[in-house]
C-alpha cells in the first residue's frame, strides 16, 4: 500500500428518515414510564427493563415504533458506543437541547469508529444510520469527528505503510483540499538547510527523513505554529529497545497526526490565523551509520548537544523544528509529541501532560478540556532540573542521566529551542487508548486535540 487509508465517517445524515430515537436521563426513567401507554409499561416490565441503556419501543401492532437510550446525559461521551448497541435500520433524532444533540452525533461519529484497512472483511460502513435536522451543528460536529479520524487512521496504520513519505503525502492532500502551500526537505537537503538532527536521527533508515512545511491562512492574521513530532516508527537506535517497548512503536508519529489533525480542523473552520505547521518525519532506525551514543550534535540554533540515549530522538528532530518555528516570530507555538514514559508513569495512558511558558494559557486549555472531556494537565517547567541535562564535552544532554522527573527534563531540553518572548505548550501524549471506552475504541487516539481548537477559537475568532 502506498498511500495512508483514511476511512470514511458514520452515517450521520440530514433528514427525518427512520425510527425515532430519544435520550434520556437515567434519572428520569420513573416519571417517563408512568407516562407511557398501558402497553409500553407492560413492555418494559415484561423484558425486564430498568432504565439504563437502549429500550426498543413497540407499538401496539408490534411494529418498532421507538428507540430510547437511557444514560447519564451529564457524561459528555454517554453515547459514544450507542450507534453499536442499536439493531441494524435507520434512526431519526429530533433533540432539542443542542448540547444534548451534540454529544449524540459526536459520540454517534466517534464510537462508530473502524479501522479495518487491513480486514479480509472490511465493515468500514455502520449498519445504523442516524438522522438529523440541524445543519449546521451535524456540519461542526462533522469537521471534528473527521480530525480525529484523521489522527487516530494515521496513528493505527502500520509503519511498513506510514513512513515519512507517506506523511508528506497525507499533508499534500490537507494543502490542496484547503488552498495551502506545502514545502519540503528531503534527505540530503536537511544538511544543506541546517536541520542536521533531523537528518541525524533518520540517517539509518532507507526512508529519507523530512521536513513537512505546510502554510495556510492570510499573512496578516496572527501567526500560529504547530510542530508534530514524526518518528515513524522508532526502535530506540543502538539503545535499542525491548520487544514489549517496541511494540507500538508505528504509534511514536502520533505527535506529527495531533498536528496535522488539528490543522484539519483549524482550516476546515476557517479560524482567522496565519496556520504554519512543522512535522519532521524521520524513522529512529538501526545500521551502520546510525548515530551513536557519545556523538555529539550541533542543531539548527547551534546549541551542542551530547547524545545520552539514542532512544531519546524525538527531541532531538523536534528541536530543529522549533529553532525554525521561532524565526517567524509567531504568537504561539504548540508541539505535540509521543515524548516520555515518564508523563506516563505521572498522570497515566490516558492524561496528556502540558507544559506552557504562560501559566494562564495552560489553565485555559485545561479548563477548555474539562469541559468536553478531553483532558489536559498542566505540569510545570521546573528550572532547577535544567542541570540535569549539563554536558562535560557539549552545551547540554538529549537525555538526563536519571529517569525521575523525565517528562519534565524532556520538556526543559526543548525549551532551550523556543524564544524567550514566544508563547508555547508542549503536549506530551500518549496518543493511544489502552483500553476501550465509550466512543474511544482501542488504538490511536487524539488526546487534547478537541480542548486546544476549542482554546484558539476562543482565542482567535473575532
């Protein structure tokens, strides 16, 4: 395969087609069911049905009339695995409270997620259908549920068929859908360019490294960066990992699909910004010319550094990135990347952590996420651990000598790439779920992806 598959959406709809399906609040099934039609309530007592989940509704011919979904609708993803719990047919949704109606066809979109690009038996198509009568809100709901299908088919394809190229292509695709101007460097390039880590970490690999630049939106609108750390597939080097560590490695590009799924939705909405996006794609492989433990590196800025830990790469191409992403001086740069275990070991697979220069600016996308169930947590940029990444022989380590503290060490090293006076966060993800969840299936995810769109567009949109 030589090209990213991206599958297509949930049958969402515009329309009145099909049974009627209602949710409800788990709280009020009582006062429902007394309500209802004598031959409702024997139904109901008959199949045993207490007021949680999906009751199907008959009428009195015995035809499917309805469909109510009991749940707790204060649970922001209560209807993320409902398009799976209904029989095969059409439904038709007629919700009036548009916060409720959200939550269904975003948890409709998102539970209804497949990946099976790779099944003898592809069932990419949902045997439900849902039916809808606001356009503009299926129409919102819709461009995000495509970004974050758009970063978890990245994340789930298999490196052998996601390699820099591949990146390169899938954001060729996003500039010509949205009438913006991509840019590369490729291999041999980045050294005649000045990205030598980028070049250094991918040198290996039989798949040349790059660097994807895509540019969009009007000059004059605030200039916003996104960097995405693109290590396609990652073995560690000649620290080479174990089997169980390597194991979702395909997964370590998911820096790079947070970026490209978040300029989808940043262009699909038309946010007034001047969008730049930064993803250096490499592949951390292993041969004779890999770079070694010991060697040390002069980077874009300049600034020395003495590799630690070759398994420590995606610092390493996220630093030339950002050196580059300051000099247009925009207003804020964000970085996504599959980073540390130790963010991990932290706050969890599930909790991304943030690290940001203005303290305000992390609050207001932690508050953005609370909000809508995406959460971040802000982590802090503990000066006193910098010497901790001193050299004897370079101006600074790419690994700390001790574990402890090494999402934070790791997010210390890239500050030393941001300039002073820009505004930055980094997210350290783990751009997976390790467990299913409604409308959050096993796999590639998009962590704080939903609560920083939602952060800019408060902050950009007039």
């Amino acid at each position: 395969m030589s090209e990213v598959i991206l599958l297509p959406t949930a049958n969402v709809y515009i329309g009145t087609e099909g049974i009627n399906l209602i949710v409800n609040d788990q709280k009020n099934f009582d006062q429902w069911r007394n309500l209802q039609p004598s031959h409702v309530q024997n139904w109901l007592t008959s199949t045993s049905f207490t007021g949680k989940g999906v009751a199907l509704i008959p009428s009195p011919t015995g035809e499917l009339s309805q469909a109510i979904f009991f749940c707790d609708t204060e649970d922001f993803f209560c209807c993320g695995d409902l398009a799976k719990m209904l029989p095969p047919g059409k439904y038709h949704c007629d919700e009036k409270n548009s916060q409720l109606l959200e939550k269904i066809v975003l948890g409709w979109y998102l539970g209804s997620y497949q990946f099976c690009a790779f099944k003898s038996n592809q069932d990419g198509n949902q045997k439900c259908q849902l039916f809808v009568q606001d356009s503009a809100l299926l129409e919102r709901v819709e461009k995000t549920a495509r970004a974050v299908y758009l970063a978890r088919d990245l994340i789930n394809t298999p490196a052998e068929n996601l390699m820099p190229q591949h990146l390169a292509w899938c954001a060729e695709k996003m500039a010509q859908t949205h009438t913006a101007t991509l840019r590369q460097w490729v291999g041999e390039e980045l050294l005649q360019d000045n990205f030598p880590t980028i070049y250094t970490v991918g040198r290996a690999s039989e798949h040349p490294s790059r660097l994807i630049d895509l540019t969009w939106g009007d000059s004059a609108a605030p200039k916003l960066t996104l960097v995405g750390k693109g290590v396609c597939f990652d073995s560690g080097g000649l620290d080479l990992k174990p089997s169980q560590g390597m194991r979702l490695m395909k997964k370590d590009m998911g820096g790079a699909a947070h970026a490209l799924a978040l300029a989808e939705l940043i262009m699909a909405n038309q946010l007034p910004v001047r969008l730049r996006v930064l993803v250096p794609a490499v592949e951390n492989a292993i041969g004779g010319n890999a770079f070694r433990p010991g060697d040390v590196i002069t980077t874009r800025q300049g600034t020395t550094v003495e590799i630690d830990n070759t398994d420590a790469e995606g610092r390493l191409i996220l630093c030339d990135a950002l050196a580059e992403a300051c000099t247009e001086q925009p207003e804020l740069v964000i970085d996504f990347a599959t980073l540390t275990g130790a963010a991990r070991v932290a706050l969890g697979t599930e909790l991304p952590a943030l690290f940001c220069t203005h303290p305000d600016v992390a609050e207001a996308v932690a508050q953005q996420g609370s909000e809508i169930d995406d959460p971040v947590w802000p982590m802090p940029l503990h000066k006193a651990y910098r010497s901790m990444l001193n050299s004897e022989v370079a101006d600074m380590v790419n690994s700390a000598a001790s574990p402890l503290g090494g999402a934070i060490t790791a997010a210390l090293f890239l500050q030393e790439f941001v300039s002073p006076d820009t505004q930055w966060m980094h997210f350290d993800v783990m751009a997976w779920n390790n467990r299913k969840l409604p409308g959050r299936p096993v796999g590639g995810e998009a962590m704080g992806l939903r609560a920083v769109y939602n952060y800019l567009a408060g902050r950009f949109e007039p």
